[in-house]
C-alpha cells in the first residue's frame, strides 16, 4: 500500500499540453491542490506551435471526457464535422467515403491551441490550481518523488514534492526516462521511415472554405500522401507525409522547383489552392513521427504517466489526442476507487496499457490504409460491404473505425475485432465485384463462427 490520497498536500503535474491542462481540471474538480510546471511559455500569451499540427480530429473517447469536465457545449462550438474521407486522384476527381453505415456521423476537427486553452483558462477558475511557465522538469526522483525543476528563464534549477508526480510532458518525457532507470521497465521508440511538413489552403475572400469543409481530404499516392483538415476560418491544415531521406524525399526537396514539380505532377488540384506553397514549405520545419511504448506506466506511488509521455503514437487513426484524453477520464475514475496512489496507479495501468499498445498499431496500420489501400478497388468492395454488414446487423456486425472513433470500447477489442472483420470481409469479398452479390447467409455463418459476441 502506499502513500494516501490527500486534499492536504499538492500533486506536482508536469505539462500543460492538452492532457495535463485536462487532467489539472479532473483534479480540480475533485478539490485537489496542484502545482503544474510547463517548459513552454503560456500559449495563451504566445505562439509555441512550432510546426505541430494546428488541428486535431477529436471524436466519441475524447468528447467524452469534455462532457465528464462541463465542456462539451464549449467544444461543440469549436468543432467542423468530418463525416468521412474525400478521395482526390491525379486529374483531381473525387470520391467520398464515409466513416459511417450511413455517413451521417462524424469525427470532427478542432484547433489544438484553443482548445488547450479553453483548458487551461477552465483550471484557472480553481484557486486550487497554479500554472508555473517556463519551468522544465528535468528528473524525477523515483525513491523519494522530489521533481528536478530548470527555470528556463535564468537556467536555475529547484526541487519539489507532493504528495506524487502525474507527468504528462510529452513524447520525450523527462519524468519517464527517469522511471526507465529502475528495475524492469520495458521502453520501445520507432521512427516511420516518413515525416511530415504542415502547409495550407486559406479561406475564400468571403471567408468560405475552397473544398468541402465536412470531410478528410485524402490524396493518396502509394508511398507518400497529402491530407487536409478544415479550420473555423475557412481555411484547411494541409499536411504532406513524405519519405525522410533517399532520392524521392524531404531531404531531396530542396529548392522551389522541386517541390513544385511533386506538386504539379501529383496533387495538381491541391497546388491551385496553396498560392504561398514556396514560402509555407521552406518556412515550416519537417516533423517526425514515431512509436513510443512503455510498460508499467507508474513506478510505486511517486510517478504515473499520461498521454505521449506513456504512449506516442503517430496521427492515422485521429486518435492520439483521444487516447490521452480517456488516460485522464480513466485515472480520473480511478482516484474515486482507491484510498491510496499505489492502488490507483495499479488499476489504472491495468486499464489503460494494453490499450495504449492496441492505439499505436493500429495508427500504424491506418497509415498504410489511408496511403495505399483507399483508392485501391478490392479494397473499396470490402469497405462497402463491412457498411452493409453495419445496416443489416446493427450492433453485431461492428467496424474497427465505429469501434475506435465512434464508441468508449476497449481499444484492445477493436484490435481483435478489426482482425476478426478482415476475414469475414475477405471471406465474403471472394469471387464477387459488386456489393449486391454478397451473400448475406454466409455472412450470418461467419458472425457466428468467428465473433466474439
């Protein structure tokens, strides 16, 4: 057992990025004191963007936890509808694929920067809550839970305790490498061969958006794509995932009549509407994407994580923000079922780990989707019979994408569920070319045989 949960003594929480703002209003709400240290100056006041994606597709997981803080109606405000994927080909006709059986639901995109600071301005409310700026934690004491804290101001460095430490300080978080030095803790981290760089479609002169605003733009090309997410503004974040390095690359996209030349020849459509693509691409830096994974999650009661800083996963399955959010929701939850950190942090590892490993493939393999198979005809019967599949058998026949991005289901089982659905959706694909030829007895056979539930 360890030490108690207490309303008497301070949590320390380390970042005030989108998961540790919400989880300093969880704590809040509860009547916690928390110190929050964040390395970065207050957003609010200042843009530290820094070439990370300016908008996110927040759905069923991460709404949830909105509601479970009283912000749900705030956020809807700040949401555009997504009801699915928009197709652009070389000659630039399209092709909608919804995300649903019947194209009505959506996930949605919402600006990161407002809605960490509708966040924070939310904690702010609680005089229980201090947000300190421009403090770096640097190490964490696993023995005895003091926090190493740099004043990145003048490079001073301090101490602080708590009662225990929630770090969520990103991908490359400090408090868990400190927490990779004890006894057997696994850790991965895996780069994709492809990076990305952030470029974008601005308004209409009427403030209007120049493509269909309730929609993914997808221009897939094999091994490379380009996307596009709507703004409030009427503009769209427009982001290129490219190979790192080689001969077709970032690294040899290196002058205006490179860059030009990709564009021209594979995503003319998207070059008409980027009127700044030579300044937007050498301006904005080339972002990574990588895999982290670590298991356990806490060490004793003087540390747990959160968000990236317990699991990064790469974007392809919009669920990276999410993912975070239910980590907060779920510890949330679990602080009301313990007495004491030890047992909190066990049962919320016991949750959340496994989940956090089925996100992060799953992204993986999302990515491939999106940038080989979307266009790919085979492909296309099968997706149309999985939504068949969904209207004549409500609630046994579950896509992986309703599972993760439209419900609160372990992400664990739609991982098995998404294995499972492949097959029956081969199965039934065999030796057909239209969705009117699906023989639905067999379906019914497959659902029943292979199914868990």
């Amino acid at each position: 057992m360890g030490r108690k949960i207490n309303k008497e003594e301070p949590i320390i929480l380390l970042g005030a990025g989108l998961a540790g703002s919400l989880m300093a209003l969880y704590l809040a709400k509860k009547g916690f004191l928390v110190d929050v240290y964040e390395r970065r100056p207050d957003l609010r006041a200042a843009d530290i963007s820094s070439g990370r994606s300016i908008n996110l597709a927040i759905s069923a997981r991460g709404l949830n936890a909105m509601k479970e803080v009283g912000l749900d109606n705030e956020v809807a405000e700040m949401c555009i509808p997504m009801r699915g994927r928009i197709i652009h080909d070389r000659n630039g006709n399209t092709e909608f694929q919804p995300y649903s059986k019947d194209g009505t639901t959506a996930i949605n995109s919402i600006s990161r920067g407002d809605l960490n600071c509708l966040l924070m301005d939310e904690a702010d409310k609680f005089n229980t809550i201090k947000f300190n700026f421009q403090k770096r934690c640097i190490a964490v004491d696993m023995k005895t839970g003091l926090a190493l804290i740099r004043d990145e101001t003048n490079h001073q460095t301090f101490e602080v305790t708590g009662q225990t430490v929630i770090a969520s300080d990103g991908a490359f978080s400090l408090a868990r490498n400190s927490m990779m030095k004890m006894p057997r803790f696994n850790f991965s981290q895996s780069y994709l061969s492809h990076s990305y760089k952030e470029l974008s479609f601005p308004p209409t002169i009427n403030g209007g958006w120049q493509i269909e605003k309730n929609a993914l733009h997808i221009w897939p090309r094999g091994h490379f794509m380009l996307i596009a997410l709507p703004n409030l503004d009427g503009s769209f974040t427009v982001t290129l995932f490219y190979p790192h390095k080689g001969h077709n690359s970032f690294a040899s996209l290196d002058n205006p009549e490179k860059v030009r030349k990709l564009f021209i020849e594979e995503f003319p459509d998207a070059l008409e509407l980027i009127p700044d693509l030579d300044k937007e691409y050498f301006e904005n830096p080339v972002g990574d994407l990588l895999t982290i994974k670590c298991d356990p999650w806490h060490y004793e009661d003087r540390c747990v994580l959160v968000g990236d800083s317990a699991h990064a996963i790469v974007p392809f399955y919009g669920q990276g923000m999410n993912a975070a959010f239910e980590d907060c929701s779920v510890l949330n939850a679990c602080i009301d079922q313990e007495s004491d950190w030890t047992s909190t942090f066990e049962r919320y590892g016991s949750l959340r780990v496994k989940n956090g490993h089925a996100i992060a493939d799953m992204a993986i393999d999302n990515y491939y989707e999106m940038r080989d198979r979307v266009d790919d005809e085979d492909w296309k019967l099968r997706k149309k019979i999985e939504h068949k599949l969904e209207r004549e058998y409500p609630g046994k026949y579950i896509s992986r994408y309703e599972l993760i991005s439209f419900t609160h289901r372990p992400y664990a089982e739609a991982l098995e569920r998404g294995i499972i659905n492949d097959r029956i959706l081969r199965k039934l694909a065999e030796g057909i070319d239209s969705i009117d030829n699906v023989d639905l007895t067999l379906a019914e056979d497959l659902m029943s045989r292979l199914l868990p539930f």
